[in-house]
C-alpha cells in the first residue's frame, strides 16, 4: 500500500533552511529543500551511520555532519572531502517528495501514486488552518475515532456534541463507493454543542468519506455551499504509532472566517488532545492484552468498513443505515 500512495510527512512552513528527520513505516528519513525543490532520502549515512538530518545543505546536497559526505535528493554521494575523483557507487535509498496543500508528501512511486488528492472545496473564498499531531494507534482506530458519532458524546460532551438542550435524530447511511468509504448524514441541523453553536451555520447536510492510504475528509454543507471541511491525513510511524495533519477549510465570508478560524483552532486542539488521549490508552490496553481482535456492538458498522477500504478492496458494499438521537 505504501508504494503506490502519497503520504504527507511533515506541515511546509516547518522545512526551512536545515533539513528535517522523520519517522515513516520504522525509518528515519532526511527531508530538506533543494534549488529543484524538495527531497527526502535515508537519515543514515551509509559511512559510519551518522544521521544525515543533523547536518546541512549544501550545493543541493544534504552533508553528513560526521566527516562531511554528502547525498543528493537521489541518494547519489557526489562528495567525499579530501578523496580524489567521484565517489565510487556510495547511495542511500531515496523517495520522491512533493510540497501541496501546505503540507511535504513522499511516495516509493510518484508515477504509480498520481497527483495528490487534495482537500475537498467549493468556489468559495476561504481560510485555511493546519494542525499537526501525534497518535498512538492503527490507522483503523483513528480513522474510526474521527467518523464515529457515538464517542462525542463521552470523550468531547459539550464541545461537539452533548452540550445539553435537544438531541437529534441522526440517520447514517454508510457504504464503500469505488473503493472508498461514503457516509451520509441528516437530521442534524447543527450539533448541540460549543463547536457548532459558535462558529457553523445552519447545516443541510454532512458528508464524510475515507480513502487510502489513510485520509479522512468531513464536509459539512449549508444552503450556500459549505460550512467547513476537515481533511485529516494519517501516516504510518509504524504499525501502532501515526504522524497526524488536520486540514481545516472554512468560508472567508469577508472578515469573519478570520475570526471564526481564531476561536475553531484553539477549540479543535482540546479535541485532538481529548482523542489522543483515550486512543493512547486503549491501544497501550489493546497492546498489552495481545493484540486481540476488537469486540463489535449493534452499532458498530464503520470499523468492518474501514477494514475493508485499507485491505484493497475495489468494489461496492451496500449501504447500510442506522438511526441515533444524539
């Protein structure tokens, strides 16, 4: 799956003039900018094993800060200080990089990943805002954790839904279109709680889908167009630890979308951080008991859903309903 998708890796305003070490499936990666633009290769030199990230850019070269070699954004060596000639067949791995949607994508494959799919927006003019976070959990939980409706009324009661005052009756109507996960939302002009009391027009409608490798876009509709999109990327660290971006798209609506964008963000923070914190416990329990298989309740369709969408799966899978007052 990593081979043939493009996976954000780091937010681009934080890749300036030193270069940059992250974590995707268990490696160490050196990301920095070049004069031809962005490049990511092995954080290891092949010489005696320093992390390249710790030295400098040179020439559109990153150079070892140990003893000096230096790669290029192929993983070519080009320089070996006080050695004569070219260097002789000294490479580490490489990865093609991109910069879009204010974030730094990497790819095994850039012809097999296509272009970068990015947020999901109307004609609209809008503010933008990004959040990066870190997660402890598989890419089924925390894809689950953001789609499903039940655990804001317990993990974030009162800031996105269960702030008191009437519930709603929420139909969901999920399914697997073309590969991808579709839920559809109605009855919920606006949740009960802070979040949507405050900053959200009325709401006619919400659509949520899922798509590998691990991306995640919420779109709330209004009568005018959209209200708010939230486009969450996840990338692989490893098989239980993800490098998390939240993309948050709202309509400028002159001025205002300015002013909702600086009260949205601090309160999507004591989300995240509410999120984070339960799925790190569970997944340290999960972890700790073995690595079971979860137990499924009556209202628990997604995460077979989401399961099915990570393992490759091409085809339809009918639409299944459930109704909750919340």
């Amino acid at each position: 799956m990593t081979n043939v998708h493009w996976h954000p890796v780091l937010r681009a305003k934080k890749l300036r003039k030193k270069p940059v070490q992250v974590m995707f499936e268990g490696e160490k990666l050196a990301v920095f900018r070049t004069k031809d633009g962005i490049a990511a290769i092995q954080d290891r030199c092949p010489h005696r094993s320093a992390s390249l990230s710790g030295g400098r850019v040179v020439g559109g070269s990153i150079e070892c800060p140990y003893h000096g070699w230096r790669f290029d954004g192929t993983g070519i060596c080009t320089h070996i200080p006080l050695a004569e000639g070219a260097p002789s067949n000294r490479r580490v791995r490489a990865w093609s990089a991109r910069e879009a949607h204010g974030l730094i994508f990497i790819t095994h494959d850039a012809q097999a990943a296509g272009d970068i799919r990015g947020p999901v927006w109307d004609d609209q003019p809008k503010v933008s805002r990004i959040l990066q976070s870190h997660a402890h959990a598989t890419v089924a939980d925390a894809v689950e954790n953001v789609l499903d409706p039940i655990h804001t009324l317990f993990v974030h009661k009162g800031i996105i839904r269960g702030g008191g005052g009437p519930t709603n009756r929420v139909t969901l109507i999920a399914g697997i279109e073309s590969g991808e996960l579709v839920l559809r939302y109605s009855g919920e002009e606006q949740s009960n709680g802070l979040l949507s009391r405050l900053l959200e027009r009325q709401r006619s409608y919400a659509i949520s889908r899922f798509y590998r490798p691990g991306v995640v876009s919420l779109e709330y509709w209004g009568k005018n167009g959209l209200n708010l999109v939230t486009t969450l990327y996840f990338t692989r660290e490893d098989d239980t630890h993800l490098r998390g971006f939240a993309v948050m798209t709202g309509p400028r609506q002159g001025g205002l979308g300015w002013l909702k964008a600086a009260l949205f963000v601090p309160l999507m923070r004591i989300v995240i951080k509410q999120d984070l914190k339960i799925m790190a416990d569970a997944t340290a329990n999960w972890d700790a008991a073995g690595r079971p298989p979860h137990a499924q309740g009556p209202l628990d369709l997604l995460y077979p859903l989401i399961q099915r969408v990570l393992d490759g799966e091409t085809g339809d899978v009918a639409v299944q309903e459930i109704t909750l007052d919340i």
